[in-house]
C-alpha cells in the first residue's frame, strides 16, 4: 500500500493504520479531521459512535439502529471486545455530560468475509452487534442509508465527514471535541489518477486533499461516516465510511472510503435492516 495508510493507527502489525491508541483509559481517538474543521454542536451529528476495541485502539462508527454499529473492517478484525461511546462530543467521559454520554459493550463483530488487509483494503466494512440497545434522546439517532439504486455514485456531491482524533498533518495533534469537515465527492477516476496507482475500485469513493490547504481523513478515522443530505425532507445519508489516506501527510491526498450501496444487502442479510429500493 504505497504511501497509503490505512485509518487505524498502531495496529497490531504496525500497520500505518488511522485508528488511534488510547491513552490512560482516555479514548483519543475517531475521526481526525485535517483542515478548516469546525467543532460540532450537541445535536449535530446524533448518529456519531467512538468505538474502543479491547481498551487499546479506537476507531468511528455510526448508528444503524438500537442495536448495530456500522464501522470499518479493519476496526472490528483482530479484536474480541468492543466498547460504543454514543450521545456525545467528547471523546473523554470527563468531559461529557452524564445526560448526554451512553457506553455500551458488544455482542459479537463481523468484517466483510473478502475483507483484505493487504490490497487496498478491499470490502473494508464491518458491524458491530451492541450488547444492549441505545437510549434513544436528543443526542442519539440513527443515519439512514441511501437506496439500492447502485448507479448514483455520488460524484460532485457536497458532503459533510465527521469525528473525533487527530486533526494536525503530522497526525499527532489529539483534538477531545468531536469535529467535522465539508467537503465534495470526487470522481473516482480523478482519484485514481490523483493517487496514481489502481486501488481505486467502484465500491470506493473519494474525496479530495490539497498540499496547500490540507483537508481530509487523518489517524483515528477508520470506520467514521460520510454523509450527503439527499431526498424530498433533505435528510442526512450515510454514503461512505473512512478506509485510508495519506501516509505522509495527511489531507494532502484524497481519502478514500468504502462506498456504502455496494454493501447494502450484506448489511441487511447480517443485521435484518431493510432498506429501501
């Protein structure tokens, strides 16, 4: 994976993965949004989850429903035990007010049975089956996935890419706060010859970086939701979840995603969601 890095740092091989360790119990880690991000408000992005994996590594995810997760292979393959911070935009329970901050164990995880670590990263998708379900309030709620309609690729579509971690380019500035960025879906040839290799396949999406302005994913990100709003009601839709960026500098190439339509049965069939045609 040529000057890549998957988004989930200081895996157990080293990887130059962008989930982020945790430190002292303190989970620092999410979605590291490089560039002109702003800080979340309390109800902004309710379907926002920071997943702990065996007290060690942490990754995002998002709310399906009361009871599933839905994050990045690489995040749940490995581990056994997972913990789902949800309700809050802080990273840190000393932080977050006891109303607003729900934590919850797991029932089991599954990762895409063609997941592969070492191609690009490849059906990089995963669930995680919650041990008890979500309190739904002001603070929590579910993304709604977009239609089975496969030949919308998304392609020019602003869109909105949020989470906790890394926010600096060298991919060590921690940010608490729950953080999020705008951006445009690119075409996925543009970012095939902007990363200048193959990786770049129909279940991928991407958005772009910039060497002047550096914007995008950075380490903590595997796993965190991309949405556009879309439909009649204008309503928020998950559409892409952080797989990869850059490995030297972060935000100056694009991110890469796994694209969400591609999947939409594989997570229907493992989760009994029905979504709509």
């Amino acid at each position: 994976m040529p000057n890549m890095r998957l988004l989930l740092l200081l895996s157990l091989t080293l990887s130059c993965s962008l989930a982020r360790s945790v430190d002292s119990g303190v989970a620092r880690s999410g979605v590291g949004i490089v560039g002109p991000g702003s800080v979340a408000g309390d109800q902004q992005f309710p379907w926002q989850a920071l997943v702990r994996m065996d007290s060690n590594f942490a990754c995002g995810g998002s709310i399906l429903s009361a009871s599933w997760i839905l994050t990045a292979a690489q995040c749940v393959r490995g581990f056994s035990r997972f913990s789902v911070m949800v309700g809050s935009t802080y990273a840190s329970y000393q932080y977050s007010e006891q109303n607003k901050w729900q934590e919850i164990g797991s029932r089991q995880a599954i990762y895409h049975e063609d997941f592969n670590n070492s191609s690009y990263l490849s059906n990089d998708i995963g669930l995680i089956q919650l041990s008890s379900p979500i309190t739904w309030t002001a603070y929590t709620s579910p993304i709604p996935l977009p239609s089975l309609d496969a030949s919308n690729t998304f392609s020019g579509w602003p869109t909105t890419l949020s989470g906790f971690g890394s926010y600096g380019t060298n991919g060590w500035a921690l940010s608490n706060r729950l953080r999020y960025v705008n951006l445009v879906i690119m075409d996925n040839d543009q970012c095939a010859a902007t990363l200048g290799d193959d990786s770049i396949r129909p279940t991928n999406m991407c958005t772009p970086g910039s060497l002047d302005t550096p914007v995008g994913a950075c380490n903590g990100d595997a796993g965190s939701p991309l949405v556009v709003l879309q439909g009649y009601g204008l309503v928020y839709q998950q559409v892409g979840i952080v797989s990869y960026s850059s490995m030297n500098d972060c935000g100056s190439k694009p991110t890469v995603f796994t694209r969400v339509t591609p999947y939409l049965d594989w997570i229907s069939n493992h989760t009994g969601i029905v979504f709509p045609a």
